[in-house]
C-alpha cells in the first residue's frame, strides 16, 4: 500500500542523509514518551549511520538517539507526511493523505484548499514558504530531537 512512499524513502537514503516527518500522535508510531503526541516529529536517516535502517512491508525500524541515549523506533509509512533529502527542500514531497489535520489547517491558511494528492515541494512557490517554515522548526534544538548519527563519535 507504502511502496510509492517506501520507495521514495530508498531512493533519497541511497542519494544522502534524507529527512521526514512523522506523526507522533499515530496509535502505532514507537518514539520516546517526550515525542508521542507531537504532530511534527523530525528525524534524520542515512545508510552511512552507525545503526542499520530497516524498510519493513509496513514501517521503518531503526535505533535513533535521542538526547545522546538510543531509542529503539517504529515509524509505520501511514505516520510518515513528509519525505526528502536533507537541506534540499524543493525535494520534499508532502503526502496530504497522510498529514494530521492540525498541520492541514496551517498549511490551507498559507495556500488555501489542499485536496488528496501528493504535492511535491518546490512546484507551487508558495510550498516553498512552508518547507522554510518546518526547516524553521527543525533547526530548533527543542524539535529536532532525533537522529541515527552516533553522538559518541562527534566527542
């Protein structure tokens, strides 16, 4: 039902560090306690990580660290909205279907009606404002809390 998005997914993790967006409210998302309940949860993946990723039939599996302690994870596809390379924001592709309503409702406020289509990022200038502001939000130390980087390596 994922392959389009798990195969997006595969492409941009063989091209680099690659970038989503989860859903931490989703029932079956496993995160750390401090992120469930997040609309807007941000991670960062790569193949050249310490810890192997694992593109499942239905979810991503990993361990990522959070605060420099490791967390196993589970991100079904269904809780992924938003897939791109890292720092390339006209590769973002936002899935509408996918995305918490809360989310909807700020990005229909910016660009009016969005319907059931995957819009890629970069098309219509106007998403270009948004990805900036969820690059915005990314670079805050208090919302991007996950990563599969090996925090002991950067000591």
């Amino acid at each position: 039902m994922y392959t389009h998005k798990k195969n997006l997914i595969l492409k941009c993790l063989k091209e680099g560090k690659t970038s989503i967006t989860v859903n931490g409210s989703h029932p079956d998302v496993k995160l750390p306690s401090h992120l469930q309940g997040n609309l807007e949860v941000n991670l960062s993946l790569s193949l050249k990580f310490e810890n192997p990723t694992y593109l499942k039939d239905d979810c991503i599996e990993t361990t990522l660290n959070f605060m420099s302690f490791p967390y196993e994870v589970s991100i079904p596809y269904d809780a992924i909205y938003c897939v791109g390379m890292y720092g390339k924001p006209s590769t973002y592709k936002l899935y509408v279907e996918d995305t918490p309503p809360a989310i909807i409702k700020k990005v229909e406020e910016k660009l009016g009606f969005l319907d059931d289509r995957d819009i890629l990022f970069g098309e219509p200038i106007e998403l270009k404002d948004y990805i900036q502001d969820l690059k915005a939000v990314m670079a805050r130390e208090d919302v991007c809390l996950g990563s599969l980087e090996n925090d002991k390596k950067k000591q």
